[in-house]
C-alpha cells in the first residue's frame, strides 16, 4: 500500500519556483501586511510554493519506490537520498520563507524572513541546511539560462541586490533541476510537458503583471487575449498530468487487488514460512 501515496500526491502539478507576484503595498512595506495576489515564489507555509515542492517530493518517492521495486537497489538509494534532501528543503522553505524572488523590493505580505523567536528569525533555532553541490547549483543556473533565460535574468540581479535570497532561489533551483533529469530518464514526454508547463507559468505570471499596470485600452485587451490562451494551454497540460495521473492509480490499484488476492490464496503457506523464520527453522520451499 505504500506505493498508493505518492502516486495520488502526483496529481498535484509542479508549476515553476519563480512565477511573479503583486503585493498591495509600496516597496519596503512591513512584512505582514495584505497579502497580494498568489504568486509562486512568496514561500508561506500552505502557498502555491510548498504545494509544489510536495508535489516533486511525491514524483520523487515515486521513482524510489519503482526502482525498489525493480531491485534497482543503487538508483532506489539514490533516490531515497534525494527525498530526504527534498523534505529538509521543505523545512527549511517553512522556517525561512522567502521575500519577492523577481527582485522587487517588498510590500506588504512579502517582508523579511522569520520573526523573533522563529526558525530563521531572532532568538529562533537556524533552518536545517540543505546540502547542494558547487556542481548542482552550477547545472541550476545553466539550466535557467537555456530554457527560462528571463527567470535566469531575474536571478542574476538578486547576487548583488538580496545576496541571501539569490542563494536560498538557486538552492531551490538545484533542487528542481535534480528532479526533472530524473523524471527526464523515467518519462521523457512527461519532462517536455513540465517544462512547457513552467514557461506558460511564467509567462502567465508576466502578463498578469503587467495588465495590472497597464492603463485600460487595446494594448491591454490584446494582452488579456494572450493571457487567456495561456492559461487555457496551461489548464490542459494540468489536465493531461491528472488524467495520466489517474491512469497510473488504476493500474496500480489493479496490481494491488492482484496481490491480495494471490497472498489470500497462499495465507498458510505464508503464515508456515513466517513462523519458520520466527523459529529458526528450515524452509524446505526455498531456493
């Protein structure tokens, strides 16, 4: 039954670390303000962010439990090793959220991390570090620049800008890129769709900011027009990996019954060789 969790987790689509987002306030503004409108990178326990985060972590024990299952034992570790990476970036994504990722200064809802007493504030015990190569981040950044080079132009500005959420931003990114290679290697077609997924995510995010600035006229319509057609475009690649999604659950959920039903048939054959084990005693029936 172990395996049922994370596929059902999966149907949560990751959408890209980076979509922007408004706040309300003018920049600088206090930390726990209004919150604007939900944007990927704001990092609050519950936000779009964590949900996204969980979703890989999901894929990730995915693939762990497959390659166990297929003894696969160096891949299964490896992957068990990238779980547990995965979970303390969660933590760490709790204890030390994040301000705006577009290097915008903050407004209300997006302040500085951590508040007196809190994990990543003042008096607050340190978030528990995540370990990422000089090589991993490497590839991160490389990766943004080919496929999202106005995401890898945001980052860029943040090194001198907001040094801290330059590195925590590209930490995560690392973390990204690990799990799309692996989920390159195991569902190729999956990996294209994810990666047009996080484009028009970023790309929706863009539009929906800039329309918010904009004043009303043609110009503005033509981009609501386009923002439409991209949400429509994401709201079928969403669907697709749902119903995909599903797919895999019933199959799985076919599997299962199978078992069941083959270890019933073989109940006291199983319970003589457990307690066989139990005893210390001979099974005549192994190889």
């Amino acid at each position: 039954m172990r395996h049922l969790l994370p596929y059902a987790l999966t149907v949560l689509i990751c959408s890209p670390l980076f979509a922007q987002g408004r706040g309300p306030g003018g920049p600088g503004g206090p930390g726990r303000g209004e919150p604007g409108r939900e944007e990927a990178g704001r990092g609050e326990p519950g936000g779009r962010e964590l949900r996204d985060q969980e979703a890989r972590l999901a894929d990730l024990t995915r693939m762990a439990d497959q390659a166990e299952k297929e003894g696969r034992e160096d891949e299964a570790r490896r992957l068990r090793a990238e779980v547990d990476a995965l979970r303390r970036m969660i933590e760490l994504g709790r204890a030390h959220p994040p301000g705006r990722p577009d290097g915008a200064p903050d407004g209300p809802g997006m302040g500085p991390p951590g508040g007196p007493g809190m994990p990543g504030g003042p008096g607050g015990r340190p978030p528990r570090p995540v370990n990422v190569s000089s090589e991993e981040r490497e590839a991160a950044a490389q990766f943004l620049k080919e496929h999202e080079p106005q995401r890898f132009a945001k980052l860029t500005e943040l090194r001198e800008s907001r040094p801290q959420d330059y590195e925590r931003l590209l930490t995560q990114v690392a973390m990204e890129v690990k799990e799309l290679r692996m989920l390159k290697e195991v569902d190729p077609k999956r990996y294209e769709r994810r990666l047009e997924q996080r484009k028009l995510e970023y790309r929706s995010s863009d539009l929906a900011e800039r329309i918010h600035g904009m004043q009303q006229g043609a110009e503005q319509e033509e981009m609501k027009k386009e923002l439409r057609g991209v949400l429509s475009r994401l709201f079928d690649l969403r669907e697709s990996e749902k119903e995909s999604e599903v797919d895999r659950l019933e199959e799985e959920m076919a599997r299962l019954r199978e078992t069941l039903k083959k270890r019933k048939e073989a109940k006291d054959s199983i319970v003589d060789r457990r307690m066989n084990d139990m005893l210390g005693e001979e099974d005549d029936l192994r190889w």
